[in-house]
C-alpha cells in the first residue's frame, strides 16, 4: 500500500512538472518572443511546440491505456532537450543576444527542462514492461500513470469513447513518426544544423 502511494505520488508529480514546463512556461516564452519580435527565440519555440506535441500523442494513448504510451513517453523525453539544443544558428543568435530578461529566461527554462526530461527519463524507465504486456498495464504499477489522462478525459473528452481518444493518438503518432523519419533522412541531410529552413 505504501509502495502504491509512492507510485501515485511519483505519477502525479511528474504530471504537475510537465504542465510547468512543458506547457505553461514556455507558452509565456513564445508570447514573450513574438511581443519583444525575438525571431530566434520564436523559431526555437516553434521548433520545440512541434516536437512536444508528442507529449499531446502520449496523453491520448494513455487514455485508451494503450502501453504503446509509454514508448511514446520516453521518446518525447528524449527528443526534447535535442530539439532545443540542436540547432547551432540559433544557440548563435541566442548567445549573441544582449542580456535581457527574454534571453535569460529562455535560457533558465531550457536547462529547466532538459534536466526535467533526463530525470523524466529515468524515471519512466522502469515502467518500460508497461509497454510490452497488455495484461501488464492493468496492474497498479502502470495504472498509476495514466490516473492523470482519464482524469483530462473527463474534464475535456466525458462524452467520447477512450478507444475513439487513442485512435486519434495512433493516427496522430503515425504522422508524428512520418515527419520524424523523413526531417531525420532527408532534410537533416541538406540541411545540417541549421533551422532556418524549419
């Protein structure tokens, strides 16, 4: 009982810090970027919008308790802190920046959360078996992860069938990868490390 409470405290902090930093947060950075026309910032946050909605995915197959989720998870996690350290011209354009609360902010918050995905990833690890077994991800030990989707379902979806919500997270996914697959093996190719063709 006790190692069920810890689970579902991990859980739902893990949500809580993920509502922080990866929505509230940098939502005010890219408002913040396009009022001060920070077009740097703008194109990283861009970048990063397209790249979190992953987590979106996540959510919707973890309302159809989908182990699938999980995967997807650790993927976002991981692809995250990349996409806001990848791109060299605009670390440049951020660095050459002059100090100001826009650049520094910007700056807090993407070590915020790469530290925040990397201790996220380590933690999900152990919840990879999830994934694997269907009969798996009806024990408390998986159950507790997806307490916080249903709880967004019946806030926002109480009318609609959980496996109607992870059909539209598969069909999501399924873009997601194609665009992943085709930006990693042909446009990463022409264009290295540069976002100004994003």
């Amino acid at each position: 009982m006790q190692n069920e409470s810890w689970l579902r405290s991990l859980a739902w902090t893990d949500y809580r810090l993920a509502i922080l930093f990866t929505v509230i947060i940098p939502l005010i950075l890219l408002i913040w970027a396009f009022v001060q026309k920070s077009t740097g910032i703008q194109r990283l946050l861009m970048i990063y919008w397209r790249v979190s909605s992953l987590l979106l995915i996540t959510l919707y197959l973890m309302i159809a308790s989908w182990p699938i989720a999980f995967l997807s998870s650790l993927l976002a996690r991981i692809l995250i802190p990349i996409s806001l350290w990848f791109w060299v011209d605009i670390n440049e354009e951020i660095d050459d920046m002059q100090p100001r609360p826009l650049k520094l902010a910007v700056q807090a918050w993407r070590w915020a959360i790469t530290t925040y995905c990397i201790l996220g990833s380590l933690a999900i690890i152990p919840f990879l078996p999830c994934a694997f077994s269907q009969g798996l991800i009806k024990t408390t030990y998986c159950q507790v992860w997806l307490e916080a989707p249903w709880l967004y379902k019946a806030f926002f979806h109480a009318n609609s069938r959980p496996d109607f919500l992870g059909g539209l997270g598969i069909f999501a996914l399924i873009i997601y990868v194609f665009l992943l697959s085709y930006f990693v093996l042909v446009r990463l190719g022409k264009q290295g490390r540069s976002a100004l063709q994003q």
